[in-house]
C-alpha cells in the first residue's frame, strides 16, 4: 500500500480523521460503562452495600475520568488539525475544572471536608457530595458544547463573504 492509500484509510472523505475520533468514542464508551458499575453496580450483581461507599465513588470517578478524555480526544478531532478557538481551549480548561469539583465533592469525606469524617464514621455518599458531582457534571458539559467547531460550519458566519468587484483599471 502507498502513502496516499493509508491516509484515506485514517480519514473520511470530509477530511475528519476517524481513528482520533473513533477512538475518543471508545474511551467515552468504556468511561460510561465504569461509571456505571460505580454508580450502579446492581446493574451488573456487583452490588454488596446499600450505600454508595468509598471504593464505588472511587469507581466513579475513574469512569467520568475517561468520559472527560475520550470527549475532548473526540471533540478535538473535530477540528481537523486546525488551530482550536479560543472557546474550545477555554471548554478543555471548564473540562478539567468541573471534573476536579467533582473529585473533592465525590471524596470530601475522605479528604475531612465533608459532613461524615473518615476515622469516626464510615464515608458514603452525600445529598451535599451529589450536588456537588452535579455542577461538576454540568460543568463538563459546558466545557464539551465550547470545544464543538461552531466557528468552522457556515451556519454560524455572521455575514457573508461579499461578492468580488471587477474595477475597471
């Protein structure tokens, strides 16, 4: 096979390049499926607590880890090796905050700074520890629909491109 051969391979005819973004899906998958066993284990009879303990919350937060690499490798692709906007640098950065307020909000009673300590009672998750994942959640969201290439698609263009004028010389 000849270069030119490959690179169709990696990419759509729009140029996109599919394995990054394929594989951005994949890790978001996954993260979504682990996310799942540490939110609801009963889901796979993995479930010996009727509280949402440590090693769960722990679980979790692996899962919305890969969530959070798998959509911005994804949502990255999208821009085609392009220089990303100020927005979707700004989205990567809320990305990465949001999921940093959900690591103290899922582990606060772990770090001491939740309403259960560690040493004298056994940590779960909270109705304060949930709100907390919450904006953390909606943060990342946030993040993911700025890291989107609305500048890139003529829906967006303010005005268009105005016509060429033959002058006469």
């Amino acid at each position: 096979m000849n270069a030119l051969t490959m690179q169709k391979n990696r990419t759509a005819i729009n140029h996109y390049p599919l394995r990054r973004i394929q594989l951005g899906i994949i890790i978001a998958v996954g993260g979504f499926l682990i996310l799942m066993v540490g939110t609801r284990p009963d889901l796979f009879l993995l479930d010996r607590s009727p509280v949402l303990g440590f090693v769960q919350i722990a679980v979790m937060l692996v899962g919305l880890a890969a969530i959070c690499i798998g959509g911005s490798i994804c949502l990255g692709g999208l821009w085609k090796g392009c220089t990303p906007s100020i927005a979707a640098e700004l989205g990567a950065r809320i990305i990465s905050t949001g999921y940093i307020i959900i690591v103290f909000a899922g582990l606060a009673d772990i770090f001491g700074l939740g309403s259960h300590p560690y040493p004298e009672f056994i940590p779960y998750f909270g109705e304060w520890q949930a709100r907390g994942v919450q904006i953390g959640e909606g943060l990342i969201a946030v993040g993911f629909l700025l890291m989107l290439p609305y500048s890139r698609h003529p829906f967006f263009h303010s005005r268009p491109n105005p016509p060429e004028i033959d002058r006469p010389d």
